[in-house]
C-alpha cells in the first residue's frame, strides 16, 4: 500500500509562482538523506543580465556504451519504482536541481542537514553519477508510468507545465529558451478540473535526475499559495518530455552535455547600474551558472577540463578589500571592481570546486591559497589543501596575512586559521595596539572577545570609559553603548555605578535607553536607582528608538519583578495605565514629570 503524504490549506487558483515542495526534494533526500543548499534566484524577471565570454571549445573522443553497461542502467531505472520516503516539510522551501550538489562533492557547501527517516536510493545517486552516459536513456524514460511508492495529494493539481522560469533554463542559450518558448502556457485564472492526487512515476523521477545532472531547476512537482500542489510529470504531460528531449536528445549526448556545460561556464553578468541594488544588481545571473557548470565539468569530464578551470583559478584576483565602503549607486565599490575582473564571485567559484582531487586543481588551490590575503577565500581554501604536504608555507602565509593587514575584519577573520600555540602571542599582540589606539567603541568590544586574559582588562576598561564617557558622540549608537555598558559591568560588577551615573549626566534620551537595555539581563538591584525615576520621562518612540524612555525602563523592570507585567506594544493609554499601576507599587521611587 501506498504511504501518502498530505499538504494543508485551502485550494486557492495562484496569480504567482513560488519554489516550495519539489519531487527535487524527494530524490535529494532519497540519495543523500540530506535537504538541499540555499539557492541563488538565477533568472530574474525582466531582460536579459548576462553576456557571452569566448566559448571554449574541448572535442570529446566518442566511447560507446557497453551491453553489460547498457542493461545495468535500464536496471537503476527500475529500481527507482522502490522510492518511497521524501522530506515533507511543507514550511520548507526545496530548492531545484540546478544549485545541487553532486554525489562526492559535498563539500562543496559543508555537507547538507540530515533529517531522521529519510533513506537513500542508491539507483538514484549511481544514475546521477553515470551523467551523460544515463541521460539518453533518462530521456526514454519520461514515458514510463510505473509508479514509484510517494503519492502527493491536494484540493487542486495543476497538471501543465507553467513557464520557462520554473524549467530553469539558461539566459544565455538562447537555443535553450528558444525550445523552452515553445511550452504551451496554462491560462491560471481558469476553473481547475482535474485530478486531485498524483503518484509519481519513473518518469517523474527521471525529469529531476536530468535537471541534476545537466544543472537546472527540472521540478516534477512543487507547491504555490496558497494550498496548491503543481505537478510537472513529463509521463502525463507530453510537453514536458517533448521540450527536455529537444535540448538534451543527441545522437552523441556526452559532447551536447559538455557543450552546455561550456557555454554555462562563459556566462558573464553584465554591469548594470540599476535604481535598487546598485552597480551589481543581476551580477548573480551570470556567476552562479559559472560555478555550477565548473562542478559539473570537473565531475563528468576531470580530465578534459581541469587544464581549463585551473588556469582560470590561477587568474582569479584574490586580494582583501575594504567591504564596508559606502559608495553611490552609479559608482562601484572596491569589491565590485574586484569581482567584476573576476566575472565571478571567487570565494562561491572556488567553493564549488574544492571536492575535486585532480592535482592540476589540488596546486592551483594551494597556489591561491599562498597569494590570497581575502579571509574569505583563504577560510575557503584551507580545509581542502592537502596537508601531507609540507604545511609550513600555508601557516608562514597566514601568519603574514595577519602580521601585516591594516583591517580589523581581515584579522578577526585570520585568527581561527591560526591555531599554533605559536600564534598566541602575535594574536595578543596585534590587537593589544588595536585596544590602545582605535576610536572606535564597536572595534574595542570586539577585542574583548580576543582578549579574555584578566590583566588585560585594565587597559580594555579604560579604553571603554574614554569611549563612553568622554566629549563625543559615537556612544549615542543605542546598540552599541548597551553592549560597552554591559561589558563594563561585567568586568567592574558595582564599581561601574558611578561611570553608569555619570554617563546619564547629559540627560539624552538616547542614553536613557541604552541603560534600559544594558540592564535587561541583571535581577533588579540596579531598578531602583536608574529604573523607576525614568517611569516619568515620556520623551521618545520616535526617532531614535521605537519606545519612549518611560516604555523601554518599564519592559525592563517587568522581566526583573513577577507582580508587573507591561506590554510595549499595546497602545499609548494601555501602558500609560500600566506604568501608573507600577509606580504605585512598593519600591518605585516617585519623580517629578520631566517636561
């Protein structure tokens, strides 16, 4: 008997599509007992983003299948009848095929989340890992109804094929979307009549495994708003299977999957200078095909590619750059110009590729490794560098990287790379001076966090008061004076009342709350000094923090005492009330009403 799984909610008719509840989900699951990856958004609406770099052209020497290979794929397929767990976590959102790891590279993305129950077709993972030399026989597939042991079932099935958005196809091929536009599109406002139940088939299963494979978004099934179950099954739909045989159908499938993967591999993002997001906007569209067809290249075809991708690697700029630069939206930023030369996003390039062990890829990594000063792709790098080798280069680089950087993210990002108990002492040292000279209360907390040795407190603690406490303005930050607050508290204990009085001498609004919240996490023994007399001080709620003072010490005081409860965001006449009723009970200290 078939188990089956039951989303909720009413049937609604959807006016949008969104990415939910995949077959891609189950088949994921089913080979790696694990959910997918967060996903990049690679086909935004509107015009094209994206450019076309000179194609590389790599001929394949044709190798025919084997009988004995031929009669164990038609098996796998078979076996994929025996299918019967899936994720159903319909809060979930499942992302599609293109953006999925392969089986082996899962380091690619630090390995997926498991989820408890899900079991793994071992069909499944072996056709992925065949590629080209399944897909013909994949393609054959689509028209086999043999069900598999999953049934989805909703108040309403949408049995077409929506769009090419949804397909996932590629904006530069335009080969591709010119097949892809010749998918009929179902009118959504009209009365839906058909099944309300579908259980996947062979060929369901077959329509994801391609998209795997080749690298797009092949959804045999997933979910819109609102309740609404839309199924893709190329074994009910003749559509379907008639526009993914047109792409991938080929009397010599491995070098039309090859030659797809090449032309994904040009795609460029175009710099656009757009009125929300700035100069990089859609830059996405084009680096995400880049690093998903390099993965694949290097996992079909190791041998043809590697001098390939390796020589881009070896091209790849790797420099630190000041991330936080501030900088017009007609303008680019240091990091834009770096990616830009780039034409991709290194640190996700280089992050999809890590899982391969041909030694031309394995020196380039480490080559980068050695000349890059970027935390990002040297935290990237790391773990996948092959340390039988001789690590002394790798940690003296490190050690130079940290020596000599004048950005404090750069070092803060260094130091879990640096774990010789040699480092210590350079650690200590370096943001010591960083302690002493910065002007910046944000920077010198998170020295504190580094350095946790008790004589180094002194130095920290005066540093924070002369940060706090002096002729300045940077502690009007309400965030950040609550945590130099709190971190002086808990570094004096009692002794900091005085710094906490003097700090509320000025009378700002702003301060009062950054008070409020420093002593969210005491048990009331400061409530009574600096607390209670703020019950009268009304001003606030609305530039510079959502509650008024009076709001944000009588939210604090209610967490420290059980017979006070106050709601801050009921409204202004309710916590007027509730604050009247709190200065009325033993231990408030009565106040004149400030103006």
């Amino acid at each position: 008997m078939k188990p089956t799984c039951d989303t909720s909610g009413t049937p609604m008719y959807p006016k949008r599509r969104i990415r939910l509840l995949l077959l891609a989900s189950l088949v994921l699951a089913a080979s790696h007992g694990h959910a997918a990856p967060p996903k990049e958004d690679l086909y935004p609406e509107g015009p094209a983003h994206v450019r076309l770099a000179p194609i590389p052209k790599i001929t394949l020497t044709p190798s025919p299948l084997s009988p004995a290979e031929t009669a164990h794929i038609k098996d796998l397929i078979r076996q994929l009848a025996n299918i019967d767990q899936r994720d159903f976590d319909c809060a979930s959102v499942v992302y599609g095929a293109s953006t999925a790891l392969l089986p082996g590279t899962e380091s690619a993305d630090g390995g997926f989340r498991n989820h408890p129950g899900m079991r793994r077709s071992s069909a499944f993972a072996d056709l992925i890992r065949l590629g080209p030399k399944a897909l013909p026989f994949l393609l054959n597939a689509f028209d086999d109804k043999t069900q598999t042991r999953i049934t989805v079932t909703q108040g309403g099935l949408q049995m077409q094929f929506v769009n090419m958005y949804m397909l996932g196809g590629r904006l530069a091929n335009k080969a591709e979307e010119k097949i892809l536009d010749s998918l009929p599109h179902e009118d959504i406002d009209a009365p839906y009549t058909g099944p309300h139940s579908h259980t996947f088939t062979i060929g369901d299963v077959c329509f994801v495994a391609i998209g795997r494979i080749v690298g797009r978004d092949y959804e045999a099934v997933r979910g819109v708003p609102s309740g609404i179950v839309c199924v893709n099954s190329p074994s009910d739909d003749p559509n379907i299977a008639r526009v993914v045989r047109a792409i991938w159908g080929s009397a010599n499938p491995a070098q039309r999957f090859l030659d797809s993967l090449l032309l994904d591999y040009s795609t460029r993002g175009i710099q656009e200078f757009g009125p929300e997001g700035g100069p990089l906007e859609n830059w996405s569209v084009g680096s995400a095909p880049q690093n998903s067809a390099a993965m694949r290249m290097l996992y079909y075809f190791p041998r043809e590619t590697a001098p390939l991708i390796a020589n881009r690697l070896e091209g790849l700029r790797v420099n630190a750059v000041d991330g936080t630069e501030k900088v017009p939206n007609d303008q680019l930023s240091a990091m834009d110009k770096l990616e830009v030369a780039n034409g991709v996003d290194a640190a996700k390039f280089v992050k999809a590729i890590l899982w391969c062990h041909e030694l031309r890829i394995q020196a380039a990594l480490r080559s980068i490794f050695l000349r890059a000063t970027d935390p990002a792709i040297l935290s990237t790098v790391l773990p996948a560098l092959d340390h039988s080798e001789d690590a002394s280069p790798i940690h003296s680089h490190l050690v130079d990287v940290f020596r000599n950087t004048t950005d404090f993210s750069v070092m803060v990002r260094t130091i879990p790379l640096m774990d010789r108990p040699s480092d210590a002492a350079l650690i200590r040292s370096r943001f010591l001076a960083v302690a002493r000279q910065t002007s910046d209360p944000n920077t010198l907390l998170q020295t504190t966090l580094i350095l946790k040795d008790a004589k180094d407190r002194p130095l920290i603690e005066r540093r924070l008061k002369a940060l706090l406490f002096g002729d300045h303005r940077q502690s009007n930050n309400e965030n950040l004076s609550r945590d130099s607050l709190v971190t002086l508290r808990q570094f004096e204990g009692e002794q900091v009342r005085p710094y906490y009085r003097n700090y509320l001498a000025s009378n700002d609004e702003t301060r009062c709350a950054s008070i409020c919240w420093a002593l969210e996490d005491t048990h009331g023994e400061w409530d009574r000094e600096f607390l209670w007399p703020m019950l009268s001080d009304r001003r606030g709620g609305e530039r510079s923090f959502p509650f008024r003072v009076c709001d944000a010490a009588a939210l604090t005081i209610s967490q420290h005492r059980k017979d006070i409860a106050f709601d801050p965001n009921a409204p202004i006449e309710d916590r007027e009330s509730q604050i009247r009723t709190m200065r009325e009970l033993p231990g408030a200290t009565p106040t004149p009403t400030k103006p």
